[in-house]
C-alpha cells in the first residue's frame, strides 16, 4: 500500500486485488474454494466484517494526498503539477 495516494487503479487492478485479499482469507481460515463459502460468509468467520477494503483504504490515502498538496505552498512541485494537468 506504500505509495498507493499516486497509483491509478483501473478496473481489473481493482479486481485483481480484491480477488487476492479473499485468496489471502481463505487461506489464513483453511477453507478451500471447493467448499463454496460465500465471501461474506468468509469476511465473518475471519473477523473482517465491516472493516476498510484495500480499495477503500487507497480512496482515503489519495483523499489525505490531495489534501496535503492543496495546503502545500504555490512553488512547490506537488502543487504545480496539480494545477497545471495539460502539461500531462
């Protein structure tokens, strides 16, 4: 998650780390995807219910960033980049 406030997350990165953290459950729980447990179910059993997502966490990293930078003086480089974006 180091560095996730600059990460652009396209739809199947999304996936691809969602779909690892519910690997990672069902592997710390010992119950196999055979077993057909839904996700929920899996979130329940392991304690996780309700808590952050890693997708939800890197929005409220990003958020904290942008809000960094807009407090940050007008010269500095974070700032400049935010406010010139046709430069990129």
């Amino acid at each position: 998650m180091y560095g996730a406030e600059v990460w652009q997350n396209h739809t199947g990165e999304i996936n691809k780390m969602l779909s690892t953290e519910m690997h990672v459950l069902r592997r710390s729980a010992g119950k196999p995807r055979m077993e057909r447990i839904k996700n929920k179910y899996l979130k329940e059993i392991m304690e996780v219910k309700g808590k952050p997502d890693p997708i939800d966490i890197m929005e409220q990293k990003r958020l904290q960033w942008h809000g960094h930078v807009i407090r940050m003086a007008k010269e500095k480089i974070p700032k400049l980049t935010l406010l010139a974006p046709e430069f990129f």
